[in-house]
C-alpha cells in the first residue's frame, strides 16, 4: 500500500507484493471447489474471491470521495482489468521484465491471483468503453485463513515467515501485495480511499496483522544505501515480530554506520509507500531481498494492528467509517 494522507504518489508504482507460507492446510466447511477452477472457466457474474467463503464479515468493505469509489473486485471481467492495470504499470512505466505469456495478453498475473480478494479504486467520471466506471488502482489481499488452504503466501518465496506465524499462531495475517495506480490518479484522495479499503477489510474480518513487501527502484542495493541503512538502524522490528529474509536471498541493509546515516536525506529517499508504513506504526524485517523480474529491492513491512498510530484510527473510523456508503 502507500503512504498516508496527503503523501505525494511519485513511486507508487515501485510497490510490489508479499506474502507468507509454511501452513498446513485446514479442512473448511463449506468450501466450494468451483473456486479453484482458472479464471477463464468461470462465469462472468461473480469473481470467486474468498471474502464471502469463511462467513463472519462484520461489514462492508468500501467506500467513495466524489467520483471515486473503492471496494473489492466482483467479476472476472474486474480481476482481468486490475491485472492489465498492473501490467501497463510494472511492465510499462516500471523495470519488470515480462516472458512470453505475459507480453502476449498484457495482464501481470500468478497463480495467487485466484486465491486473493483485489481491492479496487473505480472512477465513476471515468467510463469504459462497456460504459463501466474505470479502474484506476488495485491493491491484492490474502487472508491467513486462504493462505493456510492453499499452502503458501506469496512472500514465502521472500523470507522467512514460518517463525514469525508460529510465534503469533493465535493472531490472524493479512498480505498486502501488488498495489498500483495510474500515473494522473497517484493523489492523496486516492491513497485515502486505498487506505480506508484496507482498513475497513481488516475491520470487517477481523484481523491483527498486516504485512507485505515494499520496494526501492534498482537491484543494486548500494543505490539506496542512506534509506535502507536508516531503516536497519532505526525500524527494525521487535525480537517478536522479527522476520528474515531467506539466507538465498538476503541482501544486507546495514551498509552504513548509525553515525553516519543522515536522517534527513534518508527519509527524503525513502518511497512514499515505506514512509507511510512508518508513520502509522510499521517496522521492518531483517534483510532486504532483490527481484530482478521486476527490477527492485525489497524490503518486508510488520504492521501489527495494535501498533497503529491512534491519529490513524480516528482519522478513519474505529470501525471505518469515514468513507463507508
């Protein structure tokens, strides 16, 4: 996700996904195969996202600032426009490198796209040709409970978050994941509603912990070496909540003394998105990880709900209310 009220978006689209794993996966009742089935085998009438399988939602998931309306994809038809949306930016704008399949139908999509709720940004001003309102950003979600089916998390492939699950078994994780928004709507009104989505999503399954990965531009972690050394030195989690990333995959972060990092030009680095993270309360993992598919360097965001900074919680609601309709 992104940054907080009034944050300019300049790099949103640096944000990439996460995920977990290391379940084994639980019985459920009433679970319906059908779900599984790929996208293309199912009808254009309802998207079976995972929201309404587990039961138990204490409300609605959405909300509206004038045109913009946020809330979860409901068909298909709305997965596979998210999904060209995500391509047209982490193909297009950004670094990542697409293969065949991918450069052919113009949409970024996993295998983790069946299994999550996608949170999506719609302007009513805005028509489709099919005179629907647009979509102009998305945010992907996956609960613990659809994680533990399906037997992983995307971020899994990451760090090392078995450890970090198995201490907090009794907590319930959200992953925040592949979030973008086109160029002319990266504005403060629109990270409001992203924000408001996702709180009101953890809101109404009741959720404890959210995290995900968030990503500096380039694969050379000496490029962001101020940034990411501030956040060794000063973000760091709690021995509780600490997560490693995987000893294939991690990158050191602690590439400058505590003396000489300047605060200042640290956070003027840092993306808007890890700022964001920050000021509500988040901490970050052990070891950076780099992707070359899509040309950045990770970082693992921790953001327990309970550490959320208070101002945040009024802003919205306790139960999210400010934007609900």
């Amino acid at each position: 996700m992104r940054t907080g009220l009034g944050t300019p978006l300049s790099t949103w689209q640096r944000l990439r996904s996460a995920s977990r794993h290391g379940f084994s996966p639980r019985a459920l009742q009433g679970f319906s195969p059908r779900a599984l089935l790929p996208l293309p085998q199912l009808p254009n009438r309802v998207l079976p996202n995972f929201a309404g399988l587990f039961g138990g939602l204490k409300g609605s998931v959405g909300g509206r600032i004038g045109n913009l309306e946020v809330r979860l994809a409901q068909t298909p038809r709305e997965l596979r426009k998210a999904q060209a949306l995500r391509y047209k930016v982490f193909y297009g704008e950004m670094a990542a490198v697409a293969d065949a399949k991918t450069r052919f139908f113009r949409r970024d999509e996993d295998r983790f796209d069946r299994i999550c709720d996608h949170l999506l940004v719609l302007d009513h001003e805005s028509l489709s040709r099919s005179k629907k309102p647009r979509i102009v950003g998305t945010y992907r979600l996956l609960r613990q409970e659809v994680a533990e089916l399906h037997g992983s998390f995307y971020t899994a492939d990451e760090y090392d978050i078995a450890p970090l699950l198995a201490r907090h078994s009794h907590l319930k994780f959200l992953e925040l994941g592949r979030s973008c928004v086109l160029p002319e709507y990266r504005t403060s009104r629109t990270v409001e509603l992203l924000w408001h989505g996702i709180w009101s999503y953890v809101r109404a399954h009741d959720l404890d912990v959210m995290f995900g990965c968030a990503s500096f531009a380039g694969t050379d972690p000496q490029d962001n070496a101020t940034a990411l050394s501030f956040l060794h030195h000063h973000a760091g989690t709690a021995p509780e909540w600490s997560v490693k990333a995987l000893p294939g995959r991690y990158a050191d972060m602690n590439l400058l003394s505590r003396d000489a990092v300047s605060a200042r030009t640290a956070l003027r680095e840092l993306p808007p998105l890890v700022k964001g993270y920050l000021r509500i309360g988040a901490k970050i993992g052990d070891g950076a990880v780099i992707d070359h598919q899509f040309g950045t360097t990770d970082v693992l965001i921790v953001l327990p709900v309970s550490d959320i900074d208070e101002r945040y919680i009024k802003h919205f609601g306790a139960e999210a209310t400010r934007y609900a309709v």
